[in-house]
C-alpha cells in the first residue's frame, strides 16, 4: 500500500510539471533505501559516464548544429538543394526534407529544425501552391526526419546507454534514415505531379554553381565527419571536436553571420541547456537502471514475455507497438536514458543484432515525435506556425502512414540496417 501511494505521488508531479530529473532521482533514491543500499549508487553512475572519452561528443555536436542554425546556413542549404532537386515534381517539397534531415542530424530532435527551418520553408511552399496541411505536415514530419543520420546526438547517447558502438551506428543508420527520405520524396513528388498549380523549375547548372558557391563551406561537413571517422583519422569524439572548431571558423570569420563576441557565447549557452538537461537526466536514469538490473527487472519482464511471445516476429512487433508509444509520450532523450537498458537483454534473447536494435529503436522514436495524440513536434508546429494542434494531427497523418510503412521494413529487413556495417568491415 506505502509503494501504490508513493507512485500515486510520484504520478502527480509527473503531470503537474515536475522535470523528470527528479521524478526519476527521486524513484532511484527510495528503490535504493528500501533495498538498503547506499543512496550514493544513484550518483556514481553519472560520475562513471563523465569519464566516457565519448560523452565529450555530445556538447560539441550539440553546440555545432546550433551555430548552423542560428546562422544563414539554412538558406544556403536550402538553396542548394533546391538547385539539384528544384525541377523535380514536388521538387520544393523533396528540398524541404533533405535540408531538414541536414539539420536534424545536426541539431538532434530539440525542435531546432521546425523553429529554424519552419520559417523559411513554409511561406515559400504556400507561396508556391502548396496546401497549407500538405505543407503543415510536411514540415512537422521532418522535425524529426535526420536523426538516423549522424552524427545524430540521439544515435551518440544510444551508443553510451546501450554501449553499442557508435561508429556502428552512424553507418547502420545512413541507409534506413535514406529509406524514410525516399518515401517521404515519392510522396511529395506525386502530390506536386497531381497538382496543377505547383510550377517545375528548369534544371540549371548557373544556379547550381552558384549555389555549391554560397554554400562551399557547409558541403564538406559530412565527408569530414564519415570520412574522418570511416578512413580511421579520428574518432567520433575527435570529429564532434573538429566539427565545432570548424563550423564557428566558418560562420564568424568566413561567412560573418554570427559575431563572435555577441552571438557564440549565448549559442553556446543556449545549446549547453540542452546538453545540461540530457546529462542530468542520465546520471539519475542510470542510476534506477541499476537497481533495475540489481532486482532483474528484465529477466522478470522477458520471463512474462515467454508465456506470450515465442517468436523473434511477435516480439518485433510488440516492440515497435511500445516504442512508437514512449516515442509519443517521452522526449528521444529521456526515452533511450529509460528504456533502452531494459530492452537490450530482452532483445538479446530474442536473437536481435544490437545494431540493429539501435535503429529499429531510433527510427520507432522518430516517428514518436510525430504520433497523436501527445507527440512532440505536433506541439512544436503548432507554436511555430500558430495552428491548432487538431489541424497537426490531420495533416500529418499521410506522412505517418508512410514512415510506418518504412519502419516495417527496417525491422524485418535487419540487411538494410548492417549492410554498410558488414561493408567496411565494423
């Protein structure tokens, strides 16, 4: 009876708007009191974790895709991309979600892309004949649309929860992240090549060149990064290190657009928020993790699974189930710091590729952020756009659809995901 009133509390702070730190500090602390155990196993997790050498790559990349998009990098992305794809059917439609999948590999699934990107994106789709929800939902959806792609800050601090390997990751996740971009590109492109109204641009390649020139500085940033990592001059920490060091070279001394007095400190306090709130939040998680794992809350979970599930299938798609769930009610970070210890060795059980439970995972919580009635960017998009998160919720429903139909296939065909992996060798 103690243990059902203190959850009850414990519930209700949650929906009064306690920060979730505390919720989860505060479960790990009295889980520990009742077993008797020090209280002090709660904070050495997060002591253990800040002498990873690889945190270290999580407030670098951080603060690096904050620099991009408080910068003018958006627009010349933009452009482009627009240059090489612009005379396509849906052509402007198809820019939006490769600049946006840019941007949200860079700046993780914080709601960066829909402020930064949702701005210039969505008066220039109306103004090309778009419809306002086909262009609500489009913009909404690619909130989300890169995080498979590195070098994704949720794809960093799944590979630390979970301690699969990051390099394994960035590359498992280039080809599922290219899938959910290629649906979502065929879409667009029928609903321009329906309409009568969207104008084509012809192919030119002036406007090519002069857009590879505005944005020369920006186009090296993945073939550093996986370059880098893939042809064995730097690590992941290494790279997150030279990208920040690069992109603030770039955007106050060539470009110009930030100052570097005014503007890199307070993006950098903007962005260090983030990275702080993620790190609180893992210290207190891992620390109920391990009384979660002292307690073989797993082993009891898979056991009960056992009465229901016999097959790798049904519990694929049970999984998928439960994580487009805590995709919806849970931030990306929160999610991967919470559930991921207990999922591995369930999984494990079942004979699931840790990599590839690495994307299934990320990809499920991708669309999350997106799924009625509570996902994330709904809420985001309504703020930005000042719509009435009902009108997200039904024009977000036919790229839903399809990311579910590509999240089928990235769960049952593991190849897509460790094609790569097995490619070069990882």
């Amino acid at each position: 009876m103690t243990m059902i009133l203190i959850g009850i509390v414990f519930l209700l702070l949650a929906l009064i708007g306690t920060p979730l730190f505390v919720i989860i500090g505060g479960i790990a602390l009295l889980a520990f009191y009742s077993a008797d155990i020090n209280s002090s196993a709660v904070i050495i997790e997060l002591y253990r974790m800040a002498s990873a050498p690889t945190l270290l790559a999580i407030p670098l990349f951080t603060f690096a895709g904050y620099m991009l998009a408080e910068s003018k990098s958006p627009k010349r992305i933009v452009a482009l991309a627009n240059s090489f794809v612009g005379w396509m059917p849906g052509g402007l439609a198809v820019v939006s979600l490769i600049s946006c999948a840019f941007f949200t590999a860079f700046t993780g699934a914080s709601g960066v892309t829909i402020i930064a990107m949702g701005g210039l994106l969505y008066p220039i789709l109306i103004k090309e004949s778009y419809s306002e929800k086909f262009s609500l939902g489009l913009l909404t959806t690619s909130g989300s649309l890169g995080l498979l792609f590195p070098p994704s800050l949720p794809i960093i601090l799944y590979g630390l929860v979970s301690g699969t390997s990051i390099d394994k990751l960035f590359l498992a996740g280039v080809l599922p992240g290219a899938l959910f971009v290629a649906i979502l590109a065929i879409y667009s492109g029928a609903v321009g090549g329906r309409s009568g109204k969207i104008e084509r641009h012809r192919f030119d390649w002036k406007v090519v060149g002069k857009a590879m020139r505005g944005a020369i500085w920006e186009i090296p940033l993945p073939f550093i990064i996986l370059g880098g990592i893939y042809g064995g001059f730097f690590t992941a920490t290494e790279a997150a290190a030279i990208t920040a060091f690069y992109v603030t070279i770039v955007e106050t001394l060539i470009y110009r657009d930030l100052h570097p007095v005014r503007d890199v400190p307070r993006i950098m306090q903007e962005s260090m928020i983030l990275v702080g709130g993620i790190l609180i939040i893992l210290g207190t998680a891992l620390g109920l993790t391990n009384y979660l794992v002292d307690e073989e809350i797993p082993m009891k979970i898979l056991d009960l699974m056992r009465n229901y599930i016999n097959s790798k299938l049904v519990f694929l798609i049970v999984l998928n189930l439960f994580l487009i769930v805590v995709g919806c009610l849970m931030d990306i970070f929160s999610a991967i710091i919470v559930v991921v210890p207990l999922i591995i060795p369930i999984a494990r059980e079942f004979g699931v590729d840790p990599v590839h439970l690495g994307i299934i995972f990320l990809a499920n919580l991708e669309i999350g952020y997106m799924t009625p009635p509570v996902g994330l960017n709904l809420f985001i998009s309504s703020f930005r756009f000042n719509k009435p998160v009902i009108t997200l919720y039904r024009a977000t429903l036919p790229f839903l659809l399809l990311l579910l139909i590509g999240l089928i296939i990235i769960t049952y065909v593991p190849q897509l995901s460790l094609f790569l992996v097995e490619l070069m060798g990882k």
